[in-house]
C-alpha cells in the first residue's frame, strides 16, 4: 500500500480552483508531450510564474491580472503565439497520482486564462513536472516557493498553424470623448483671475491647461477638473489637453479678451452743483474715493485745467484743499494706474458766493509728497506773511491787508495767500524748502481781481525745482492797485 502525503498548499489549490465545476473533456485545453519539437520554436518569447500558494478561488490578484493582461495583448498581436501551461508540484507519493493532480490544476488555471479572453485553441498544458528539489528545503513552508504554475509563450510551428482556426482580429476602439471648458463663459472680461472649470471624458485622469505661455495640471476628479488662471491684458488662448485610456489626445480651447478696467473715482464733496460763500476765505475741500484693481501711479484734482497732484490713502480716499478762483470753478479727479490705464471722475462745478473785491490771490502747490514747501510774502514796508505770522491777528510783522488762509504741512499743497481790498502796494512771492529729502517742482497761480469778471487774470508760475540743495526761490513781483506782475529771476 502507498501512502501519499499532499502538501496543503498543492491540494488547497486544487480544491478551489477546480472544486465548483470540472471543465468537460471536449473543453479541455490540449495536452501537449512537453519536448519541443520542430513544431514549435524553441525561442521563449515571454514566461510567468504562478506560485500555486497565491492563486485566489475565485479571482486574480492585482499582479496576476497583470501579467493575463501582457499574455492576452501578445497574442493579440501575433497569431502564431502559443502559451505552454505547466505545474511543478512535490514528488510525495504516487507517480500517477501526482500526474493526475498537476493536470488538474493545469486544466482549472487553463479554464481561468479562457475567462480571461485567451483562446482555447492556443493553451497547450504540458504534464505536470515533479521537483524533486522540494526534500532540499529545511522546512515544510520551502515547498511553496517550489510548487507553481509557468506560463511560456512560444511561436508555433506549421504542425500548430495547421491546429489554428484562422481569424481577422479588428480591435473597435470606442469613440473619442470630448474635453468641455465650463467656466469662464464668457468672451470678454475684466477680471484677471478666474477659476477655470471644465469636464472630461471617463479615463482621461489628468489634463495639461495653457494660457500663453504658462502651463499647468490638474487632476480630473469625477470627470471634471478646476484650476485657477490669471489673465495677461489683450487676448489670452486658453487650451486644455488630456489623454483618454487608448491614448488619444483630447482638447478643448476658449479665447478670452481681457481688459483690465480703468481707475473708477467718485466725488463726494463739495456737492454737485453747490454754491459756497467764501467772503472769509475761498478754500473748500475736495473728497471723494478712487477704487483700482492695479496700484495707482498718479492721481490729480484738475481745478480750471490746472492738475494738481492728489494725496491718496491706504484705502483709495482723499481729501484735498482747493481756493476757488471763479464765481464757478470746475474739478475733476484722474488717476492712472501703474499699467497706464488713466480713469477720470465727473465734473463737479461749484460756484462762489460773496466774492469780495479780492484783487490779489496767490495759491503755491508742488509735486512730491512728504516734503514741506511754505508760501513767504513781503511788501515794499518789509512786512512779511508765512506760516509763524499769517495774519495781523497772529504777529504784528505780518501784512497788515494780508491773510494766509492755508498751510499745507503734508501732501502737494496749497498754501493760499490773500489780500481783500485794493491798497496801493508791492508783494514779492517767495518759496521755501521747509523739509523733505528729495527734489520737488513747484508751482505758483496768481488771480488777480477775482471780483472783477472783466479784469480778472490768472498767471501760472513755474515748475521751479527746489531740494535740500537749493532751499529757496523768488517767484514774483506783484504792484497794486494796477495789477502788474514781474516774474523774479530765481
């Protein structure tokens, strides 16, 4: 009597793969002697190793769906492509018993690779080799290494091509899919930042995105994909590619003009179309807001044509003195941006009530912020008007008929300076670089007989450049009561 002792990892294998259905005989793959002879080309195209202790009852594992996989796309490619199916098992027991179970097995993996998609026509099982090498291993758990299934892949020879049915393979590949841009939708825009969103065809993982020159991914989840762009100004091409699973190139492309907005300004003082008395003094105040997307350059309150330069806050307000010089002065605000893109507000006229005789007005202004320029006058009696004696009422050295109505210590100015009534006289204008650290370019206007519409003159001096250097300047000479003016050398 023989006893045989199955090694588990054999006998599990054989009981799930085989235990739920037993192919019948006319299914069975062909067995083939296992010596290679002129029908066969001895070259080994391609080989898999299957160990038998890894092979799942119902299903392959990852790896193994793998390798079917590679299998499968050979043959597809070569008809001549055979596969030789063998299973080495342990030499314990009986000869034919041994033969009998690794033909089993061979016949249940045979049935798996057919589910697969592999033809039964180019499955050759060889009959089960014994390795003896098992009595080698130290340990029972040494047989699994050794017991397993490989998996050859020959060219056959004329004896196999006989075997074949011939077949024409056409492999259908499904339709092309399609990439969609979503958003942004429309053609024109004026926002530089936008969430670009879109959908894409079922495979397609990940999808390159180019606008311009830059170009960037972004992983497809869902089938649909969201990235954010920024738009250079003008026309911006915009082209979204991705690859489907049989690798075919999928696009979509949008074009979006791009124009960035202008510097918007908004004034909200002095009202429109007001009429303020300025019997004590001409100066109101300009206010109002400017809303950029870009960081300002330059803004300037333009009073009667004359632009003078705006102070603008961390926020986009300002507020800024003006002397009116008209019985209706008109302001506007213009601002530019860094990228040259110039906004301007409305016109907002104001018109002056109780315009004394005033026959002299002198308003000084510069261009550069966080510098001091102060306004100095002098008669022919060698009293003098400036920020420490503005008035009669402030310092007995002051022009008696004067008044300094405005010392702007920050900003662009103005220093606004007066005189009411028409009394014989000779005032000389002066400026003075107070403090500051950089060069400026000054500026002075002359209104003369403001209540006089028919006599009324108005004179701009300057740019007259001032700096640390050089600290002052005389400007003008003006004569009263017949209003002549004499521009100073400086």
């Amino acid at each position: 009597m023989h006893v045989r002792f199955v090694y588990p990892v054999a006998l599990s294998c054989l009981i799930l793969l085989c235990a739920p259905q037993v192919a019948a005989p006319a299914e069975r793959a062909a067995i083939y002697p296992g010596t290679p002879g002129p029908e066969i080309d001895s070259h080994i195209l391609f080989e898999t190793v299957f160990p038998l202790n890894e092979l799942l009852p119902s299903r392959w594992t990852a790896a193994q769906r793998k390798e079917v996989a590679y299998i499968l796309e050979r043959m597809k490619k070569d008809n001549r492509i055979f596969i030789l199916l063998q299973v080495a098992i342990d030499p314990i027991g009986r000869k034919e018993d041994n033969e009998r179970m690794g033909m089993e097995i061979s016949q249940a993996i045979a049935d798996r690779l057919r589910e697969s998609g592999i033809r039964r026509d180019r499955i050759l099982v060889v009959p089960a080799a014994v390795d003896v090498r098992l009595f080698d291993e130290p340990r029972w758990g040494g047989f699994a290494g050794r017991q397993k299934a490989v998996i050859r892949g020959l060219r056959g020879g004329p004896w196999l091509q006989v075997r074949e049915t011939p077949v024409t393979f056409r492999e259908e590949l499904p339709p092309e899919g399609v990439i969609r841009i979503i958003d942004p939708v429309e053609e024109k825009t004026d926002h530089a930042r936008h969430v670009l969103r879109g959908t894409a065809a079922e495979g397609v993982r990940t999808v390159s995105i180019s606008v311009g020159q830059e170009t960037k991914t972004a992983t497809v989840y869902q089938d649909g994909f969201e990235a954010p762009v920024s738009l250079q100004a003008g026309v911006n091409h915009i082209v979204v590619t991705g690859l489907d699973p049989y690798g075919r190139a999928l696009r979509a492309s949008r074009e979006i003009l791009y124009t960035p907005p202008k510097p918007s300004i908004v004034l909200t003082s002095p009202p429109a179309g007001s009429v303020v008395d300025i019997t004590r003094s001409p100066v109101v105040a300009v206010r109002g807001k400017i809303r950029s997307r870009n960081p300002l350059a330059t803004a300037y309150l333009i009073q009667n044509d004359i632009p003078l330069r705006l102070r603008i806050g961390e926020d986009g307000s300002f507020e800024q003195p003006a002397a009116l010089i008209t019985d209706e002065d008109v302001f506007t605000v213009e601002a530019q941006d860094l990228e040259g893109r110039t906004g301007v507000s409305e016109q907002r006229k104001v018109g002056a009530r109780g315009i004394a005789e005033r026959p002299l007005m002198a308003i000084l202004y510069w261009d550069e912020d966080d510098i001091d320029i102060d306004l100095h006058i002098v008669d022919a009696k060698e009293f003098h008007t400036y920020f420490d004696a503005p008035d009669i009422y402030e310092s007995a050295t002051a022009i008696q008929e004067g008044k300094l109505l405005l010392d702007n210590r920050k900003g662009f100015g103005p220093e606004v300076f007066t005189i009411d009534r028409n009394v014989p006289g000779v005032f000389t204008f002066s400026a003075e670089y107070y403090r500051g650290k950089k060069a400026c370019r000054v500026y002075l206007t002359v209104v003369l007989f403001a209540g006089s519409p028919s006599r009324k003159i108005v004179r701009v001096f300057g740019p007259i450049v001032l700096s640390p250097a050089k600290r002052t300047a005389r400007l003008v000479q003006v004569s009263l009561p017949g209003g002549n003016i004499v521009e100073l050398p400086h």
